[in-house]
C-alpha cells in the first residue's frame, strides 16, 4: 500500500492526548496540519479555506462554531498582514483578527507564527493567551531546509548555467546560511560565506567554505554568480552593489526589512527577488510536520506548567 506524504511526515511525532483544535486561515501548510491533527484522532475543524482547490469534511462556515469547542486555535504563518487582517489565501474576504479575537475566550490558547507586536498587544487586549511559533528554535532550524532549498530551485530557474563550478556568495551564517551553504557545495559549487564574527568564520571554513567578513566581501561580490541574502539588515546598497556584475542574481531570503536596497538594485539594473514563506510554498506537507512536532511540544510545556502550578497551589 502506498504511504502518503502526510504519513512520511507524520512519522516520529508524539502522539497527543486528544483535544480540539480549530485551524483559522493559512496556506497549504495549515491544510496539511490540519489533516496530521485528524488522522491523529483529535477534534479538528477548519474555517477560512473555502477556495481551497478540494474540499475537507473538517471545513465549518461558520466561524463561531470552528472556535467555541476548540482547546487551541492554530492560525497562520505569518498571523497577519497590515491593517489587522489575517493570513487567509483561501478565504473568499478578509477575516479582521479582531473580529477573531473576540471569539477566543481566555481559557483557548492562539498559536501562530510571525506575529507582530501591534497583533500581541491585540491579544492582550482580550486576554488571550498567544503563542508564537517562530519563537520556536527547532521549528526555525528545521525551517531553514525547506528554505534553502527553494532558494536553490530559484536560482536554478532563474539564471541560465549550473551552480555547480559556480560562484555562490551566502550573505549570513545563521540557521538558513548554514543550511543554504551545505547544500550549495554538496551539489559542486564554489561556496564563500560573509560572515560577522570570528566564530563564524571558523565554523564555515570548518565545512569547506571560503569566509569574508561584511566589512571586506568587495572581491567576492565581484566573482559572485548568484549572491543568497539571509540577514534581515540593508547591507547590499549603493555602496557595494557597484562591485556586483550585471548579470548576477541576487535571492534575498531575510525577513522585513530584508537586506536589500531595492531602490538602488534598480539604479545598478540589477536582478533581485525577494521571498515570503518559502516553506510552504516549496514544501508545505514537510513544513507542516515540522509545526506539528513543534505544536506537541508548546502544548506539553504548555500543560505541564499549569499542572506544575496546580501543585504548586496544593
């Protein structure tokens, strides 16, 4: 019999007590969770997904009802977009988180991911007890694979050689950086690191890398075939992006406010795209067991530290 990729990505996961959930917006990742949250044996309903391309049984329209049972609500990634409206692709209108908020009551707990400071002061408001996920470091560390891996599938589409025997320059050392620049030299290309620090300079050269600081990358932003951002800080403008040929991709991974001067990569005419959530896009099933296994650990810290304080108060 055939395994699905959601029971691939289900494997080495904890089971869980059973406990209701109620999935409100997201992409393809939250559909998959949803689906793992099922097939796990708890309560789960949907609302937000109703352009979905198939339709799940586990779909409410009606948004009370998705949420008044529910233990935890599992939003999206990223929570929101500006103006207080939530991260719902699949939704036919705009569900106001506010509007969301005043239907979790006190003792439900929201779990999402990226959530800005104006949407936790939101939450505070209504006394909602808010998770963010991103806070997570092993969902961020298992994050960085399905990123760079689709910045590799963007570089290959988007230039017209290999990156094998190529120069690649990966801007930051970080989780991303790391994981980008392994897989980059395992596939043949030639991989130089910026790094900021003397540890982490030893740590890229120790994996074969050639390492530079920010301070002295001109030569390398010179020879560069596809240059990878990954810091979330303007440090390719005006001032170095006179090294960078013409013809050099340059993939910018960082969040807001990236690292990327887009005003000046038009001056130079230079070729620059920017990425959003490219875990889900690249590879919304794996990601998705990635939030569960994450999930199942928020809600035992969670619970265990309320049995902790119940004992406490005996």
């Amino acid at each position: 019999m055939q395994v699905s990729a959601i029971e691939i990505c289900m494997k080495g996961v904890d089971s869980m007590t059973m406990r209701n959930f109620a999935v409100i917006g997201g992409d393809k990742r939250n559909v998959a969770l949803a689906e793992m949250l099922f097939r796990l044996g708890h309560r789960v309903k949907m609302y937000g997904f109703i352009n979905y391309e198939r339709e799940t049984p586990m779909h409410c329209k009606n948004i009370y009802e998705t949420i008044s049972e529910a233990d935890y609500v599992i939003g999206p990634i990223p929570c929101a977009h500006n103006g207080g409206v939530l991260n719902a692709p699949f939704h036919n209108g705009p569900i106001m988180v506010e509007d969301l908020f005043r239907l979790i009551k006190p003792a439900q707990t929201l779990i999402a991911g990226y959530i800005k400071p104006e949407i936790f002061a939101l939450a505070d408001k209504y006394d909602i007890h808010t998770i963010d996920m991103l806070s997570r470091e092993e969902l961020l560390v298992q994050n960085a694979i399905p990123t760079a891996e689709g910045a590799i599938k963007i570089a290959i589409e988007e230039t017209d050689i290999t990156l094998h025997g190529n120069n690649m320059l990966v801007i930051g050392f970080g989780r991303i950086g790391t994981v980008l620049s392994g897989m980059l030299r395992g596939m043949g290309a030639q991989v130089s690191t910026v790094v900021n620090s003397g540890r982490g300079a030893a740590l890229a050269k120790s994996c074969g890398h050639r390492a530079v600081s920010y301070t002295n990358m001109e030569e390398r932003l010179r020879e560069a075939d596809v240059i990878f951002n990954t810091v979330p800080k303007i440090l390719l403008d005006k001032h170095n992006m006179r090294y960078i040929k013409k013809n050099t991709l340059i993939v910018d991974l960082a969040s807001p406010p990236y690292g990327v001067d887009v005003n000046d990569a038009r001056d130079f005419g230079l070729k620059v795209l920017f990425t959003n959530s490219l875990p889900g896009k690249v590879a919304p099933v794996t990601t998705a067991g990635y939030i569960l296994e994450t999930i199942n650990h928020i809600i035992s810290e969670n619970e265990g530290s309320k049995e902790g304080d119940g004992r406490h108060d005996d």
